[in-house]
C-alpha cells in the first residue's frame, strides 16, 4: 500500500510553502510513518535546525483538531482526513508518498506470504480499476466514526491520493536508506545488517510463487 | 490446507488492500484465512508520549505480544 501524506496548515494561516514552516511548530506522530514523510517534507525546505517538531497523538482526528483550535502551526494527515482538511478550508503546503512494509516475524513461511501477497495483489488490480467506488473504505475504516468523515461524499476525495500498488520485494538499497535515514535522526542506531532485517529467501520465494 | 495468519489492525489509509481482499474474499481463495487481531485497553498508547528518538507507538505491539505475526510500519 501506498500511503499519501499532506503537510497541512490552518485556513488562515500565513504559510504558504514548507520553508514557510521553518522554527513553526509541527505536530507529528513520532513512530508512524506518518511522522518521518513529515520529516522528509520538512527536511527537504530548510536546514535541519530549522525543524521544530513535537510528538502529538496518532489519532489524525484528534491532531486535526488540535491544529484547528492552533496547538501547533502544521500537522501531517492521511486520507480521509487529507479530504476534511481541504474541505475545512486548511491549506496543503506539501504532500508526498510512501509506502507501508509489512513486518513478518518468523512464523510466516514463504507459502503463508506468498498467498497474502497473491491476494493484496488482486485487491490492488480491483481498487486501481475502480477507485472511485473504493474510497468508501477512507470513510468505514478510519481511526473511529467522526462527523468530519462521515459528511464526506465518495466524489469529494481526490483521486490522485489514492495510490494503491501490488507488493514487491523491498529493494536492498531502499532499505539500506531507510535506515541510514532513520539513524541520522537518532531513531535507530548501529549498522544496517540486510540479514536481521530482511528474510531474502523467505521475501524471494514469496514473491516467485505467483 | 487452510493456511491462517494473523495480522494487526489496518485502516484505509494504509491497508486498504488488505480490507479489500478481506471483503472479497481474496485470500480465502488463495487458501488463506486473515484475522486481524484485537487490541486490549491500554494498547493504544498515545504516540505524544513518546520522543523522536524514543517513540511511543501501537505498531507491533500485537506481534510483540506474540497475539499477531504480522504488522504493517
């Protein structure tokens, strides 16, 4: 799954661009992936210095909220919320994508996941072929029911932002980066090691078995 | 043989292929039963608590636990 991210701000907010956000307040939910596009969207438009962030809920309901009542300059959103924010009139001063990795612990054999990697793949090919139909699920499968949400028409998401493709092997290097990345802000430490973090044979014989 | 996983919670944001598949049977198809497991009271742990370098987060908590095999990050 792909994962759109929007780096949003008040209606009437004088912020019109990420470097608009340099030393302002950022909410993200440190942990989620969430949380490091926002870094990246951040990092990407000022110097590190000039980021300033804290921790807020992972309820994106609830930092939406906090932001409208001006807890903090910016917050970071997923769909549906992506949706509300526009509709509430919140400026988008960035958004970007990344992906979500599923993690396996060793109980999952190369037949287990070969067939959920089957299975996600045909979900992806029905949701790519209809996502207008789809985007109910932004709607019946959020954090809980809010008003906010339940008021969204199936026509009010933006298409572009739902992004949806089949699972692939995690590319060794794009790991190797994660990491790397990861480590430069202090949320891991020690050297990145491809065997404590990828099963190459289980992920090789997973993804051959189609 | 019918296979069985389990896996923590997805929303729409990130597992809508999941949900799909789930709906539409798709991975019973593929000989696959999917669950996803529940949380307890207290799972849910605010992410404000946490610091960049010490994150607080629900993300594997469930695997952890031994309650779920797989969880997406």
């Amino acid at each position: 799954m792909v994962v759109c991210g929007a780096l949003i701000v008040a209606p009437h907010a004088s912020i019109y661009t990420p470097q608009d956000l340099a030393h302002r307040l950022v909410a993200l939910d440190y942990g989620n992936g969430t949380a490091y596009a926002g870094l990246q969207m951040l990092e990407s438009a000022m110097p590190r210095e000039a980021v300033n962030t804290r921790s807020f809920d992972a309820n994106t309901a609830k930092r939406f909220a906090a932001l409208m009542a001006g807890e903090f300059d910016a917050t970071v959103v997923q769909e549906p919320w992506i949706t509300v924010a526009e509709k509430a009139g919140c400026r988008l001063v960035s958004t970007t994508f990344f992906y979500g990795t599923w993690v396996a612990n060793d109980t999952i054999d190369a037949e287990t996941y070969g067939a959920f990697v089957r299975a996600t793949t045909e979900a992806a090919r029905r949701i790519n072929a209809d996502k207008r139909s789809y985007v109910r699920y932004f709607k019946t499968h959020d954090f809980e029911p809010t008003p906010e949400v339940q008021a969204l028409s199936l026509d009010d998401f933006n298409l572009s932002r739902l992004q949806v493709k089949a699972p692939e092997p995690i590319p060794e290097a794009d790991a190797r980066w994660d990491w790397d990345w990861m480590s430069s802000w202090g949320v891991l430490s020690g050297e990145y090691d491809i065997e404590s973090q990828i099963n190459v044979a289980v992920q090789a014989a997973a993804h051959a078995g189609g | 043989m019918l296979r069985t996983m389990v896996i923590e919670p997805v929303r729409a944001f990130n597992g809508m292929d999941v949900l799909v598949a789930l709906d539409e049977d798709l991975f019973a198809a593929e000989g696959l039963e999917v669950q996803c497991a529940s949380r307890e009271p207290g799972d849910m742990r605010s992410t404000a608590d946490g610091t960049l370098e010490q994150p607080v987060s629900a993300q594997g908590l469930l695997q952890k636990r031994g309650a779920a095999s797989m969880y997406q990050a």
